[in-house]
C-alpha cells in the first residue's frame, strides 16, 4: 500500500516514516524496530490499560529497546497519540457502496461504534487532536462514495455523514459510562440485591416527593434503560430513526 504519510493535515506535522533501527537494549532485541511497531505497541497498552498509560520509556520496556530509540521514529507523544488514532481509524475494511445507501451508512456505523469500543481511550482524545490522518481521509473518501449517487450537493452529503458520526460518538459516549456504572458497582464489590435495593430506595425517595410521576413510570414498567443487553438494539433503534430522518429530508429535496 502506498505511504500515506504525506497526506497529514499541516496541524498534525507527523514526520516522514523513517528507516528502521535496530538499537536494542542489553541485548534483549535482536530485530529492527520499525514506527508501526511502536504505534500498535501503543494502541496495545491503551487497549489494556488506558491511554493515560503510555508513554515513551513504558512502550520501549515493552519493546526490549531503549526510550530514545523510539524517538528516531516518532517525535513526542503527541504525534504517536496522532498515529495511535489514526491506526485505528485504518483497522476495518472499507465498506463498498452497494446501491443502497441506507445499508451502507447503517454499516459504517456500526463498524464505528464497534471500533470505538474496542479502544475505549480514543474518545477522550476525540475533541483535542487533528480529526484527518490519512486514514481519517480514506475512510470519508471511502464514505462519500456511498452518497455519491444521492442528487444533493456536496455540502449536503457531508452533513450527512457527519450527522451520522456525531450519533455513533454520543452513543459510543453514553454506553462506556454505563460499563463505567458497572465496573465501579462490581469494585465496590456490590452484589445484584444491593443494587436493586438501592434502587428501590432511590425510587421511594422520588414517589415521596410527588415531583417525578413520568419517571416512576420506567421504574413501574421494568424498564432498565442502561441495561446492557438492549445496547446494540438501543444504537440500531437511534440509527434507523437518523436514517428514516435522513431519507424524509432527502425527499423534501428530491424533486
């Protein structure tokens, strides 16, 4: 595949892959080390234990060589958290426009959510890096060719999709806080009974004070709107309602 390093945004200034090294330490690596080496490293170490671990020195320990060989092929942490994102932007296969552009997008999506929840760090980072590596780019190249045969302008077929991604990052948000809820609940070493307990006593407190008639109808229908085994239908329900949006505008448009 070609070499996508050119086309960075001017704001992220990733520097040209370079050649790789095979400085080792203590003779504990007897291979080159390579960039894409250290960035799935990285995005490894993320994966298991949050971004908020890596860094230079952790990444060359896992790599057996020492923290200034890695500096040969990536400036600072700031470009490999820019090469981090932008890998996992590359991961999934690209989705080829089927005629159907509702089945199309309704993929891209869930490829997006799937990848956002595989590496949970990457939100954190969403509002504070440069949003166009190169693979960034190949994935809206990639998405445009879905709407390509859709009769609206450019600028529409952009909000679209921008649309879109902007649901699947707010939902992606909301159920890594409920798998937050949970992981807390278990560490506070709560048991099943000790919730519902709770939560019946939250619900007493709300019936006493007369304020919240329409929320006590959730707690009175069964209703768990965090639970974990209605998420993907939760997301398929909010992304047919944005398509089925979507379809009517497009219609009002349409001659």
């Amino acid at each position: 595949m070609t070499d996508l390093d050119e086309f960075w945004p001017p704001s992220a200034a990733v520097a040209p892959r370079r050649a790789v090294s095979a400085q080792t330490q203590q003779g504990q690596r007897n291979k080159a080390l390579s960039r894409d080496e250290i960035v799935h490293a990285a995005v490894a170490l993320a994966d298991a234990e949050g971004a908020g671990a890596v860094n230079m020195r952790r990444i060359a320990k896992d790599l057996g060589v020492g923290a200034m060989s890695l500096y040969w092929h990536v400036a600072d942490k700031e470009r490999l958290l820019d090469l981090m994102l932008d890998l996992v932007e590359g991961e999934d296969e690209a989705v080829e426009p089927s005629g159907d552009w509702r089945q199309d997008l309704s993929r891209i999506a869930t490829q997006k959510r799937r990848a956002l929840l595989r590496h949970p760090w990457v939100v954190d980072f969403m509002s504070g890096r440069p949003p166009f590596g190169p693979n960034a780019l190949l994935q809206i190249e990639r998405s445009l060719a879905v709407v390509d045969d859709l009769d609206v302008d450019t600028r529409t077929r952009l909000q679209i999709l921008t649309t879109i991604d902007a649901y699947v990052t707010g939902s992606v948000l909301h159920e890594l806080r409920e798998q937050r809820a949970e992981d807390t609940q278990s560490r506070e070493g709560l048991s099943p009974a000790d919730i519902v307990a709770g939560m019946q006593a939250w619900k007493d407190r709300l019936d006493r004070a007369g304020r919240f008639t329409r929320v006590l109808r959730i707690f009175d229908e069964g209703i768990d709107p965090d639970a974990a085994e209605t998420r993907n239908e939760r997301f398929e329900f909010g992304l047919e309602c944005i398509l089925e949006g979507i379809a009517c505008r497009l219609a009002q448009v349409v001659p």
